[in-house]
C-alpha cells in the first residue's frame, strides 16, 4: 500500500465528521473532554483519518472514552510492542481474575483495546502486513493460554489433577492451524483449533476421580465458551473446533496415540493438507513439540509424493468448480486469483516436495513462496508477482474487515462503502482500486491454472474428424447428405440417428438457449458426434447420451466440460452406451459429469474408510445451520459414488462382492452423517435426554440395518430396511430449553433421520426408508427403546421376524449400544427352538412369497417347463433362487445356532454358509454350491438393474444351479412336489 492516504474523498467526510462529534459527545459525558490534550496531535492528527475508515474503531471508542488514554499509553500506537509485551498487558488484566464471568469479560475488553491498536495502526501505514497479521495472532496466542491456564487451575481445584499411569501431571495441548498456525490471522479470523493431552490416566486429589479425557474435555468445553460464546462485551475468538478427526462427530479432545493411530490408518489428503500449518498455541509446549514431530510423516513423505499430486489435483479442480458454481467474483479470498489460490500453490509444492526438501516445511505462505524462488521450484518473476499480489489482497481484506470488525472477504456493492475501501488502500477512486485489483487477480488465476496441470488436458484445436460433422450439424447438408455421412461413419440406423439429431435442435430446450449457449452446443456436438463413432454401436451412444445433451441445455457449462475435456466425454459415451441406467443417471444428475473428469478415480472406488473421511470432508465445508446444503452434499456424494461403482461394474474392475461391499459402505457413511446431523439438531433444539441412570445420553441410539444393507449385499437402487433403537429413559425430560419426553425425543430424532434420507430435492432422495421390520410393524413405535425391542423379540416376535434378525446389525450410532443389541440378537437366534415347528413355519412363509411373488405362468419355477426357453425364471423368488438359499441359511442358524454360536458370527449369507462347512453342518461341496449360485444370480440381478431390466432370465439359464438348489432345499426342509430334473 501507498506510505500515505489520499486527501478523504467529499463522500467520506460527513462519516469522519459524524464520528469526531460522537465521541466528543462521549468525553463530554464521561467528563474528559479537559484532558483530550494529553493524547497529543499525533492521536489528534491519526484520529479524523481512522474514524472516516472504521466504524468499528468510532463505536468502541464512543462506549469506553477511556480507552483513548489506554491505547497512548507508553507510546503503543506509534510503536510496535516488543517480543512478550501483548502477553504481559493480559496477565495484567486477568489479575484478581475470580470468577469465568469475570474471565470473559476481561478477554473480551482486551480483545476490543488490542483490535481497536491493531486497526490503527494497519490503517494509519505504521504497522506492514507482517506486523499486523502477527499482532493478531500474538493476540490469539495470549488469549487461548491464559484462559487455559487460568481455567486449568479451575478444574485441578474441582476434579484433582490430570496425571499418567506413571503420575507424572499432564497438560492439554492446543495445535492452532490455518491462519492461526501460520501466524497469519486476518483482522476478524475464526481460529481453528485441535485439543490433544499426552497420555491416558485419571485425575488425583479432586473431589471425585476423571479419567485424562474427561478432565480435558470438560477443559475444553470451558476454554470454548470462554472464546466463543457471544456476551455483552462481544466475543475473544470464533472457535472451529472441526478439523479435529472424524470433525463434529469426534471427540473433543484426543490423546497422542489416538491422533497418531488416526492419521496413520485414516488420515485423508486433506488433512495433510490442513496440517501443514498446525503450530502449538497453548498448553504445554514441549509436549506439543513430541506430537508435531510425531504427525510429521502423515505431512510430509520422506519421497518425492506423486500420490499427492492427484489428490491436490482434484483439490484444485474442487476450487475452480466451487468459484464457477457460486458469486465469487468479489471474494478476494475464495474468487478466482484470490487469497485461497496463492496459498494453494504454496502449500501443493509442500506437500509434493517437502518430504525431500525441509526447506519447505514452514508456516507462513511468503517464506514458502520466498523458498520456491530460492530453489527453483517456480521462476523469480511469478514468486513476486505472488507476492505481491498476496500482499495486496491481504491488505484489501484487512481493510473490508477493519470497516467494521465483520468476517468478510466480498468487495462492497454500494457506492459509498466503494469509495471508502479505494481511499483506505491509498486509491483516488473505485475504478482505479479494481484496475490494480483485477490485474494482481489476473497474475495469481494464471499461476494457479498452471500447478501440477493435468498432462491429459488437451488444448489442441478439433481433429478434422470431428470438423467433418460440422455441416451435418449446423443444417448445411441435405438430409441424403446427411444419412450417407452417418452411413459411412458406421451408423447402422442412420435414419433414427438423424431424426434423434432434428428432434434435439427442434426441443424446447434447445430453442430456448442464449447466445453464448448455442454457441457451446455448436461447439459440442460435432465433438460428440465423432467420438460417437469410435464406440462399438454409435447408434446406441448417441441414443442414450442424447437427453443428457436436451437436459443440460440450459446449463451448458457442462457442454463446456465435456467439451474441454475428451477424456471425459469418451467416458461418458463408453458407460451409456454400457448401460441405460447409467445413461438415465447422470441426465437425470448432470452434475456428477465432474466424476467424469479423473478416470483413474472414476475406476477405482474408495475403500470404507476412505469414504467415511470424503464424506466428513466435504460436510466440514459447509456452516453447521445450512441444512439444504449439507442434503445437497450428501446426495451429490451418494449420486458420484453410484456413477463410481457402476462404472467399476461394467468395466469389470469391481467383482459383485465389492459391488455391494462399497454400496453398504456408502450406506453406512451416509448414514453415520444424516444421525449426527439430526442428533446435533434435536439436542440444540431440546437438550440432551437422559438415560434411567439420570446421567445425560451420548447418542444412545442405533440404527440397525436388516434385509440387503444389513447382509452387507445392497445393490443399484437397493431400499434400506432399517429398524431404530434408543437407550434413553422414555419418560425424563430433556436438559434444554424447550424440554420434552425422551420417548418423544428419540421419535422426533427417527422422523429427522427419515425425512433428511427421504426427503426429495433437485438431486432426489437419498434413500427410500422401509420401516416395516420394526416391532409391530406399521402399527409399531418409530423408535423402540432396547428393553421393549427385547421385550418383543423374546416374546411376541413371529418365526419370519427372527429370520429377518439373522441378517440384522447395528450400521451407525452408540458402540456401546451396539455391542449390548448384538448379544441381544445372539440371546434371541440362539435359543433352542422344536425344529419340526420351526422347519414347518419357515417352508409355509416361503410357499407363500412363491405363491404371492414367484413366476404365475411356472408356478414359481416348479412346473415342467419352468427350465424352458418360453419361460422366465425369477432370480430372487422362483425355486431355486436367491430366497430359497436365504431361507435355507435362515432355517439353519435359528435351528442349530443354540449348538454351535458361531452361526450368529455374520449377518451376510456367504460368511454363515462358510461358517456351516465349518461346524461340519452341510458338506463342503453342497455350500460351495449354494455359494456360486447365490453369487450367479446376484451378478446377474446387477447387470440386469444396469440394463433398466427386472431381475428376470430366460427359463433355460442356470439349470445347474437351480436343481442343486432345490436338491438341497429338499434335503434341509420338508419335500416339495418333485420338479423334472430337464438336464441330459
């Protein structure tokens, strides 16, 4: 910025004037308007100039005239403080400090003094950027470790003090990241923190023992609202506390093994990411030195990391979608070539190199961009076009905030709040301040479209194949012309082609697009139109690719996307022309076209833990009170990942079993996100319920998966059977504000739950729910408590419900109550049972669904052409399927688990028939057997849901598997009327 201001532009005056008479006005009351000349013409001169800038700086003034007098004091506004000085004015203040009201009180009025010093002298030039962004977080610093020293004291009085197995007393440590870590923080920050604590142990000498974690966590708890909470006197700090591992849904504080054990096993790009800049900003020090040098292989890899590379390039494809998708443009920090991008560049050559290169493992963004010059990692001209863009967009933010002491990035829209921002970043006028603006935004968006670039991006202008079909597109052929190209081009049914070419040019949708997205369609088709024919049937891609083009008409960026990108439109082609379900898909949800872009990603689905952390991931960057997006998020992870496994499926990278291993792992994720969600809800509207105990829940609530989900074989378009479990006290209130009944809590938590999974936004539902299995079904509670659910099961349940709990496991919620409804289920499927009784109930309940269910034309497949070419054969319900097997499996663990408990090990088929070879139940051969057909005809139940198609065959398939399965149904359950065996 400019050494001085402009004179103050005519618009700004009557502010300067109207806050000078203000706080005149305020020494006159406060009596002090004798004693202004003690602040000197230096305050006087500085005054005028800070009041037209800052509302903020004018109103604290005004509420506390003696502040003017404080902030003189020993020459601290025109001076830098020394090393240690800022701390030293808050010991002061805290001193006599009695009391966590009064602890609040006095950080906050130290807050307002030291902010109202920092805008000065940002404002005034006496204080470069270095200077301020360090005051602020030296502020920071000061103000998280005196409240935690001053409330550890508090709690050592209350609950004894925190020691090791081996008594050695122990402290909390607060890792600072982001800005803070950096040593970075802007005038109106968030600071986003991580609690950890050495070591597992308990309190001594305190009223009554705590294990470390609670000690810390209640700890912590106190050092938040001493920050955060808003009072009269404002607020210190805005505390982020997501960033910590699992986010939200984690515990609030961690010991050491925990964080090293997380970010070793599970620990996400991201967060390496995020880790770069976390610094010790209170506790214990030293201790906080063991944990970073213990964290510091999860951040940086002793090799040179191209694993990182597709994973920062993926983050650098979710920034430049996000800028596209939402009104940036003003943001200096999120816009394109804002704050966010000249830190990405940075921390992706960290994160790539820094394993190698030590140089590189440093904090604050201009030493890395300083290193990256030294080392010749970038040129020296774009490492100071960098900086001195960095520069200049941090002081323009600094000056959006100083205004008044509000966290924002985004330029004004209004007049007068434009001439201010200009005059306080030394500029005559608007345009002139957006001139210099746009042009260092400019530099920055050109650097960062030019790190770690996708060698596969192709600018190269279009193959004269693809310029051949611009005529036929474009009208300048003749229909014979037209059908002759297509002919020649390997169109088998080039008549059908051309009309489904016309019908798109004639559609609404197309006839109702802009300029600019006729231009793009122009631009498109051709395109399409030659890669089509690259494709073993060119009519059916272009069929079924068609209605996405007609669906994104008037959102035709994602013409440009495809467009840009041949690599993902030859994707898009391979799989629709692969499957219809697809094809619906994604016309139906064009967004995930981004999935498209990575084809290594697209093939090569995550495992469960990594879709869990995607998950928590993309739910941190969304505020906790915006519920729309999070659905939106949740369906759009639930729409990609679909398009994922599918894709895997028909390339065949993806075996059946892993097929439905990631669709019940999604489930689950999703399910884990939508229970937090609604729980945090439920509890900030009502309270915490209790449990019988008295004590107050902790999530004592699970949701128990039966049917597909629960036997861990979801497939395409799968409904969840879920039951819903709570362990509270039906009839204590909760602790809120707006108290209620625990039994109505937990419905109203299950309600949340249905509604967020089925509730239908522009990117559908989640899940279709069926809640029939609960006890009593339909008729039934929503939510049972665990004592009714034994209750029922023990002692109401009918044979086909305690089937059904063969299959049934807790997927998300309580461990605890997880744990205590798997030894319930164990109890219910392992009593001793009178097996003629229960072989008799089981085969009526399936000779009903074949006769409700099967094929009428075959008698559920047990007539003499049921293995006929003219016939079709139900995979799941006709003799010999899916649900003859699953029976058959059902039969033996309520038969013969009360013998051999092993049975109730797992909840999915293929594991319990294993499980029956072992016990020496059925033979070897006999399960291998039933093992293959299950798994034929569920593959082809797949291929078949891929293909639009109902799970259906021609009569003559799978003879082999189907008599074996009759054999051994036969041999385990009562005798059916024999079926002529057709085999030659």
């Amino acid at each position: 910025m400019p050494s001085t201001l402009p004179p103050l532009p005519e618009s700004l005056q009557a502010t300067r004037d109207h806050h000078l008479a203000q706080w005149a006005a305020a020494l006159a009351q406060a009596g002090l308007t004798e004693r202004r000349s003690e602040l000197g013409e230096v305050f006087e001169a500085e005054l005028a100039q800070v009041l037209a800038a800052s509302d903020f700086v004018a109103e604290q003034l005004r509420r506390d005239p003696l502040l003017a007098w404080r902030l003189v004091e020993q020459g601290r506004l025109t001076r830098s403080l020394e090393e240690g000085e800022l701390r030293g004015l808050l010991r002061q203040v805290l001193e006599g400090c009695d009391s966590e009201e009064q602890l609040a009180q006095r950080l906050r009025r130290f807050r307002q003094w030291q902010q109202v010093r920092i805008i000065w002298r940002d404002l005034t030039r006496r204080a470069a950027l270095k200077e301020t962004t360090r005051d602020l977080s030296d502020m920071a610093d000061a103000c998280i470790d005196e409240a935690y020293q001053w409330l550890y004291r508090l709690c050592c009085t209350s609950f004894g003090e925190p020691v090791s197995r081996d008594g050695v007393p122990q402290h909390m440590v607060v890792l600072g990241m982001g800005k803070l870590g950096a040593v970075e923080l802007n005038l109106s920050s968030d600071i986003d923190l991580i609690f950890a604590y050495p070591e597992a142990g308990e309190t001594r000498g305190g009223r009554r023992s705590l294990s470390n974690q609670e000690f810390f966590i209640r700890l912590g708890q106190k050092l938040i609202k001493a920050l955060d909470a808003p009072t009269v006197d404002g607020f210190v700090f805005r505390v982020d506390m997501r960033l910590r591992p699992y986010g939200d849904s984690g515990a609030l504080v961690f010991s050491f093994d925990a964080l090293e054990q997380y970010y070793q096993s599970q620990g996400r790009d991201w967060e390496r990411y995020a880790m770069i800049k976390a610094r010790v900003v209170a506790g214990d020090q030293q201790a906080g030195a063991e944990l970073l040098a213990m964290l510091r292989p999860f951040v940086y890899r002793r090799y040179l990391d191209f694993a990182a590379i597709d994973a920062l390039r993926t983050l650098k494809q979710m920034i430049q979608r996000e800028v596209q998708r939402k009104g940036l443009h003003d943001n200096v920090k999120l816009g394109s070539g804002g704050i966010r991008e000249v830190e990405f560049i940075g921390q992706a050559f960290q994160l790539i190199h820094g394993g190698r290169d030590r140089s590189l493992q440093q904090r604050p963004i201009l030493g890395v961009l300083k290193t990256l010059g030294e080392n010749n990692y970038l040129p020296a001209e774009a490492v100071q076009e960098l900086t001195d863009a960095y520069g200049f967009l941090r002081d323009t933010e600094h000056a959006l905030q100083a205004v008044d002491d509000r966290q924002t990035q985004m330029l004004p829209t209004d007049p007068q709040g434009q001439a201010r921002i200009a005059w306080m970043l030394g500029f005559s006028s608007w345009e002139a301040f957006r001139e210099r603006l746009d042009a260092e935004r400019w530099r920055v968006a050109r650097h960062f479209a030019g790190v770690i670039a996708d060698p596969d991006e192709d600018e190269d202008e279009l193959q004269s194949s693809q310029t051949d079909w611009v005529p036929l597109w474009d009208g300048t052929l003749e229909p014979e012309q037209a059908l002759q190209q297509l002919t020649e081009a390997g169109y088998t049914e080039a008549p059908a082609a051309w009309k489904r070419l016309q019908d798109l040019l004639g559609s609404a949708r197309v006839r109702a697009m802009q300029r600019a997205g006729r231009e793009r369609l122009d631009t498109f088709m051709p395109r399409l139109l030659a890669m089509a024919c690259e494709q073993d049937n060119p009519d059916l891609a272009l069929e079924r690719v068609l209605p996405l083009v007609e669906a994104v008409a008037r959102r035709s960026a994602y013409l440009v996307l495809l467009t840009e990108n041949p690599g993902a439109l030859r994707e898009l082609l391979v799989l629709c022309a692969a499957s219809p379900w697809i094809a619906e898909q994604i016309a139906r949800y064009p967004v995930v076209l981004d999935e498209l872009l990575n084809a290594g990603r697209l093939y090569r689905p995550p495992v469960a833990e990594e879709l869990a952390d995607e998950l928590r991931q993309q739910l941190l960057r969304i505020p906790e009170d915006d519920l729309e997006q999070q659905m939106e998020t949740l369906r759009y992870f639930k729409r990609a990942h679909v398009l994922r496994i599918a894709a895997s499926e028909i390339a065949g990278t993806l075996p059946l079993m892993k097929v439905s291993d990631y669709l019940t792992w999604m489930a689950e994720a999703i399910l884990q996100q939508v229970l937090m969600l609604a729980w945090r809800e439920m509890v900030a509207r009502h309270g915490r319920p209790a449990r019988a105990d008295g004590s107050r829940c902790e999530l004592d609530f699970i949701i128990i998966g039966y049917g597909k989900v629960g036997g861990i074989e979801l497939g395409h378009g799968s409904d969840l059977d879920l039951v819903f479990i709570h362990d509270g006290d039906p009839q204590a209130d909760t602790d809120g504000e707006r108290p209620i009944e625990g039994s109505k809590f937990f419905t109203r938590l299950g309600q949340r739950v249905i509604h967020m999974l089925n509730t239908q936004t522009v990117s559908g539902a989640l899940y279709e729910v069926d809640m029939r299995l609960r006890p009593s079904g339909d008729s039934g509670l929503l939510v049972s408590s665990l004592a009714s659910f034994s209750r029922y099961q023990l002692d109401e349940a009918w044979t086909w419900e305690h089937q059904a709990l063969v299959r049934a496991r807790a997927l998300v919620g309580c461990e605890r109550l997880a744990e205590r409804f798997q030894a319930l289920r164990a109890r219910v499927l392992g009593r001793q049972r009178d097996e003629q009784t229960l072989l008799r109930e089981v085969s009526d309940m399936r000779q009903k669904m074949r006769d409700n269910l099967g094929t009428k034309a075959t008698r559920a497949g047990t007539t003499a052409d049921a293995f006929t070419a003219a016939q079709l054969f139900d995979l799941k319900q006709d003799a010999g399927g899916i649900v003859d097997i699953e029976f058959m499996v059902q039969y033996a663990v309520l038969a013969w688990s009360c013998r051999y408990p092993e049975l109730l090990r797992y909840t999915d088929n293929i594991r319990i028939l294993d499980e029956l070879q072992n016990a020496g139940l059925i033979a070897g051969e006999d399960v291998t057997s039933l093992q293959e057909a299950y798994k034929a005809y569920r593959a082809a139940a797949h291929r078949l849901a891929l293909q639009n198609q109902p799970g259906k065959v021609s009569g003559d398939q799978f003879h082999d598997f189907r008599h074996g399965v009759i054999k051994l149904w036969q041999q385990v359950l009562p005798p059916q009327e024999p079926i002529p065996d057709t085999r030659v």
